[in-house]
C-alpha cells in the first residue's frame, strides 16, 4: 500500500541545526585530565522553548547515575529544556559523589538558562568508575551556554565532543512531507565498543520540530530503537550509560495528532535512528567487516531474534569472518546452542544468494563463492529456518586482532 507521506534521508548531514528551534555547542575542557584542551568533550543541546521529550536507556542493572537522574526528570518534568553531555568519563559506580555531580551539571544548566534543573537532562560515557572532574566540567558547562548556536558548525562540534572511541561523528537529518504539511528530524549520536542489543555504549540525541506530545513521542521512540539500536552488536557487551533522547520542540506548527501523521512520524523516526545505528556499527573498533544475519521463516519473532544474537555474539563466528573464512559450521552451531528448536533437517543458509546448505544438506561445491561472499567489506547471511513466517535481522561486525590490542588496557 502506497504510503501518504514522503520520507527524505540525508545520511552525512549536520545533525541537529537542521532543525529549527534548537541550539547547540561543543567545548573543550579536559574531563579526561590530560592537558587536552584542544580535544572536545562537553556537548549542549537547547531548545529555544521547554520540549517534550522522551528516552530510552540501557537495561543494565548497573546503571550510571546520569541515566537515574534522567530517568527521575523525564518523570517529573512535562517538558525538558536541555541536555548537557560530556565524554570521557562514564560518571557509572561512582556513588553518592556521582549522583550528586549528575545532578549539579543540571542544576548549573538550568541556573544560567533560567529553568528548573528537572527541565535539563544529563549524560555522560567513557571511562566507569572515576568521579568527574567537576571543575573542569562547570567551566565546561558555563562556556556552552555561552557557545550555544544553530550554526552547522555548533553542531559538528557537538557531535564531535560526545565521541570516545569513535573514528568519526555520526549525524543524520530526515525530513518529512505529509501533504502541504512538513517536520524533521536531526540526530547525532556515539558509539563504537561495548554494543550490544537491547542497547549499547552509545548516546543518541534526537531533535524534532514536529510538536507531539510526550506519550506519542515515547511510544514511537520504543519502537524506533528496537528496529535499530536495539538490533546492533559489535561486541556483546552491554554498557551502563546507553542513552537514546528525542526532544519535540514543534516549531514546524505541525501537531502530530492523526493516524497519518502519527505512522509518518514513527517512520521518520525509526529512520533516523537506523541510520546513526548503522553508522555505529561501521565505525566498530578496529572492525573489517559488517554483516546483515537474517533469520527468517522461525516459528516465532523471539525464536528468530534469539537466533539473531547467538550467531552475531559469537567468537568462532566473528573471528572465521575476519579471516574471511565461510566456517558455516560456525553459525550452525551457534544457532543450535541458543536452544530454541530448530530441525537442522530443515534448514537453508545463504552466504549472500549463494546457497550454502539446503534442507540440511551442505553445497559444497559452492565453496568458492561462499569465499568470495564472506571477503568483502559487507555482507549479507540468510538463515531460513522453515519453521514459520517470521523473521528478525540484526547488524554485526567480525572480531579482529585489532580489537583485542585496543581493548586489551590503556
């Protein structure tokens, strides 16, 4: 069915100047404490009026304590102001003391733009288990407010200084027409290690000029981020400080009320946040590869979902990727050890449109071809279960050498 709305996505964008009715800045100020005072690292974001807004954030048990207080402000507050970011330092397992930092970074916010500090959001990623350097965070904050803009450089500048591991900021805009009526959406966000499903180390800011109220905007947003960030991983770690942010501030004029409206929103959203999700996984640590794995035809979505992860979290898996080895052996192990049912007998894997086995038994003399799929940069494996009609995908990366010299300590 034709869709009555059109949808136009600029990948490598500016980010959030795209949309009106919001400033932006990024500073330096040295959280790492490494006389650093060229490399940015602390990010405003400020709508010109009060915005609604919704979030959505990691399910650790251990939790940072920025996303307990943004958790306590999205509660409290009808409308949120602005959100302070730095990177650098995770402000996680940090106590009283870095519960109490969180929220003074958002009673200093709200001081100098003349709101309550329930109206700002606060987040932070890097390093666990170190307090901030509030000093340096306060001067950091208070040439922010001074920084702001809506110029695209303040807004590079922002992506940039949310970055940790990061080889590149991730931006996206995404505009949408429905009839004479028009909205966007600009999004930046970071993230490169320690991703995994059901959230990542990752932040994501996403700013709106449509005007939607806070129970349409959360529930889109849930939606939007289990059809992309949530359906990421490069490493299978899950982080204490996954954060994922949209801000309405409506200075479009357009209210998002119909059910048009409403599923043309939700679209351009879940846009958005596909993109800076695929730009996250591109921009792995130290990664060669990435694959789109498929399973489909499962008995049901969570079958294929849990599928879907076993494989892509596997280390025999992702390592035979790096060394562009088809070892489907590999995924068919994997797929079995997440003891969900499957009859091997029935099953089709694909490396790419080559078939690797059909029915449970192997093509062998497609070997070669299965070698030329799995040497590219980017590639596609299709495992058809033929248990049912459903289907999940998840976006992954090979494991290198690389990786485990990054990551290996500082």
């Amino acid at each position: 069915m034709d869709k009555n709305f059109k949808i136009e996505v600029i990948p490598d964008s500016c980010g959030i100047a795209d949309v009106k009715g919001f400033s932006v800045a990024g500073v330096a100020c040295d959280i790492r404490n490494k006389n650093d005072y060229e490399r940015l690292d602390l990010a405003l974001i400020c709508a010109d009026a009060p915005a609604a807004a919704a979030g959505v954030f990691t399910s650790n048990d251990v939790k940072a304590a920025p996303v307990y207080v943004d958790c306590a402000h999205l509660k409290s507050s009808a409308k949120i102001k602005a959100i302070v970011a730095n990177s650098g330092n995770a402000n996680a397992c940090t106590g009283a003391e870095g519960m109490r930092d969180a929220n003074d970074e958002c009673a200093l916010v709200a001081q100098m733009l003349g709101v309550e500090p329930c109206e700002v959001l606060v987040s932070s990623t890097g390093r666990i288990g170190e307090l901030l350097p509030m000093e340096k965070v306060r001067k950091g904050i208070e040439q922010a407010v001074k920084s702001l803009s809506k110029t695209p450089e303040a807004s590079m500048a922002a992506a940039h200084a949310i970055m940790t591991s990061d080889t590149r900021p991730k931006t996206v805009t995404v505009r949408v027409s429905v009839g004479d009526k028009s909205f966007s959406f600009g999004g930046m966000a970071k993230g490169a290690g320690m991703i995994e499903p059901n959230m990542a180390t990752m932040l994501c800011y996403i700013a709106t000029d449509a005007l939607a109220d806070r129970d349409i905007l959360k529930e889109c947003l849930l939606k939007a981020v289990n059809r992309s960030f949530n359906r990421i991983t490069i490493d299978g770690d899950m982080s204490t400080n996954d954060t994922v942010i949209c801000l309405a501030g409506g200075a479009s004029g357009v209210e998002i009320k119909s059910a048009e409206l409403i599923e043309a929103f939700a679209e351009g959203l879940k846009q958005a946040c596909q993109v800076l999700a695929r730009k996250i996984v591109g921009d792995g640590e130290k990664i060669t590869k990435v694959i789109n794995f498929k399973v489909c035809s499962a008995a049901t979505p969570e079958q294929a979902e849990k599928i879907c992860r076993s494989v892509a979290n596997s280390l025999l898996v992702k390592s035979a990727w790096f060394g562009a080895d088809p070892n489907w052996g590999r995924i068919i192990d994997a797929a079995g050890y997440a003891r969900t049912g499957i009859d091997f007998g029935k099953i089709d894997l694909y490396y790419g449109d080559v078939p690797a086995i059909i029915k449970g038994e192997p093509q062998h003399s497609n070997k070669e071809l299965w070698k030329k799929v799995v040497s590219a940069k980017e590639f596609e494996i299709t495992l058809a279960l033929n248990l049912g009609k459903c289907s999940e995908s998840i976006l992954t990366t090979d494991l290198t050498t690389g990786y485990v010299e990054f990551n290996k300590g500082e």
